[in-house]
C-alpha cells in the first residue's frame, strides 16, 4: 500500500500519517495522560521540519484548539503549498470549557476567521466538530450547506465531519466529502461507517487512532497494533496523531510504514 494515499473523491492525496496540532496551541481541558508545556515558536518549527521531513503533508487543526491555527499561519508562511490543511467548525474553547454552534451564520464566520488565522485564502478540508448530537447537526442546523456554499465559493476544498456516533457517521458517510472517525483497537465500533465512507468514495481521517495516549500495556506493540488495524482497513485515507516529541512521530511514522508493507 502507497504513503500517499487519495483522500476519499477529493482529489487530493495524504500522507499516511497526519500531524494533528492540539498541542501547539491548547493544554488545557484535554485529556492526555500526561500534562504538557506548549511549545514556542523554535520547537514548532522544527517539528512541522521534521514532520514535512518524514513525509508528512496533511496538518489537523481547529479553533478549538486554543491558538493553534494563528500559530500555523505565522510557522506556515511561504510554505502553505507544501501543506494539506483540515479546520473544523462548530466548536467553540474558552475559559475552560467549550460550546458550540451549527448555524449557517457561524460557520461563514467560522471559516473566514480561519482563513484570516491561517494567512490563507483557502482550506483544503472543514470538518463539523460535533458536540455528540451528530444526527441533529445533520438534519437540523444547516451546517453543511453553508459549507457547500463555502467550498462552491472556493474558501475551502472539501467538507465533511468529525463524527461521534454510529448513526451520524452512516447518515454522513452518504453526504460528505470526508469523515473523521474514531477507530482503534479498543474502539471499533465506527468499522460500519468505515465501510459505509468505502461504499460511498468518503475519505476517511483516523482520530484517537493512539487512544489519546491510553494504550493497552498488555499489548506487545500497542502502537504498531493500531497502525496494523487503521492503516489495514481499505477506507482510510490518513491516520491523524499528535505529538511534540520528534522520537514519538518518527516512531508513529515507522509503524505506519510497516503496517503499509502488509
């Protein structure tokens, strides 16, 4: 199996292994299992090097994740090209604690407010950032056709969700350009919507692929194992992980090769 792999009908291809970026721009309220400094701007720097070193060219972020996408638009400048870059709409962190909001209103707003964040004039994928609710986010609020006005408009390239329940990821395997999934060893209950995005040419982003750092100890190689599963299924398009330990992604990336071998 290829590195370089087609994100669903999009038209654009990714990395096997996505750089997930929670980390450069919010410590607070996540639920790693470890605390952690956020990085400056030399330390992210030299991690987005080595990721693009690694092969990797597909970078997760959104506003919720603290000032992660302001800190990409500054670290990004005169490489935006080299890059595929997925923000979400839809959730909102502040003061600890997040809120969200679907309107049509918001996620014109959302996306612009990213494009001026990121110092770009286009996204190359919008996921909705479900709060759980993935059915009445679908059918209720109008998210996705404001996005598919966004992408006629030619803000973004593609849009989709980063969903939450079995039921919302089947109703949004049909309608999406990409889906964001949870599936790892421990967690499979989302393989029918990994079948569903196959069926329906929706690529397809493994998130918590790693469990969010809460691996299996009891499992010989609990990384490779994951990668074995994730990277296995003909869905997926791109397994997305975060870190700031440049041994950690060279690790990630490895595992991810050899899995791609089988």
């Amino acid at each position: 199996m290829s590195w370089m792999r087609p994100l669903g009908g999009t038209g654009t291809d990714v990395s096997a292994i996505g750089l997930g970026t929670v980390k450069l721009g919010r410590n607070s309220g996540v639920k790693y299992p470890q605390g952690f400094e956020l990085p400056n701007d030399h330390q992210a720097r030299q991690l987005l090097d080595q990721t693009k070193d690694l092969g990797i060219n597909l970078l997760d972020t959104a506003p919720a994740y603290g000032s992660s996408e302001e800190r990409l638009g500054g670290l990004l400048r005169g490489d935006r090209n080299d890059w595929v870059i997925v923000s979400k709409v839809g959730e909102e962190f502040s003061e600890g604690r997040s809120r969200y909001e679907f309107s049509p209103e918001h996620t014109r707003f959302s996306v612009e407010r990213s494009l001026g964040r990121l110092r770009c004039e286009h996204i190359d994928v919008v996921l909705i950032h479900s709060n759980g609710d993935d059915m009445e986010i679908l059918q209720h609020y109008g998210t996705l056709d404001a996005l598919a006005e966004l992408k006629q408009r030619g803000l973004i390239g593609s849009y989709g969700m980063s969903v939450k329940t079995l039921s919302g990821g089947l109703e949004a395997a049909k309608c999406c350009d990409v889906l964001m999934v949870t599936y790892n060893p421990t967690q499979q209950e989302q393989e029918p919507v990994l079948q569903a995005c196959h069926k329906h040419t929706t690529g397809v982003l493994i998130k918590k692929a790693l469990s969010s750092g809460h691996l299996n100890p009891a499992v010989p190689d609990p990384v490779q194992a994951s990668m074995n599963l994730s990277l296995g299924n003909d869905a997926t398009s791109a397994v997305v992980v975060g870190t700031l330990s440049e041994s950690h992604l060279r690790s990630n990336v490895a595992a991810a090769r050899k899995a791609l071998e089988y």
